[in-house]
C-alpha cells in the first residue's frame, strides 16, 4: 500500500481549523500527537505550507 503525503492535508487542518496559538515546537508536537504516523519532515513542510496559504489569503484581502 502507498503510503500519503501526510503535508497538504495537516495543512489545510491548520488553516481551517488551526489548533489554539502555540509555538512552532508546539504545533510540531501537536501535529505528531494527531498524526503519529507523520515525519519531522511532513510537520515541518505542512507549516511552511500553512504559512504561505495564510500570507496568500491577506494578501488577496488587501487588495
């Protein structure tokens, strides 16, 4: 069985339903604690992921 990319879907949860403020390690620890099964690589690239679609939706709002 293929295993998913785990990165675009924890990103969108953090973007529609992100978890209550915390640090980046807290988000991290927060995303394992969600989904074991996810890489320091996926948590981090799922981040990064979040962050560019929220700068993208402020930016469309701006204009």
């Amino acid at each position: 069985m293929t295993r998913r990319d785990l990165a675009p879907i924890i990103a969108r949860v953090l973007v529609e339903n992100p978890p209550e403020a915390m640090s980046t390690n807290g988000t991290v620890l927060w995303i394992f604690q969600t989904w074991p099964d996810c890489s320091g690589e996926e948590a981090l690239r799922a981040i990064e992921i979040a962050d560019e679609l929220i700068a993208i939706d402020c930016m469309a709002r701006e204009v």
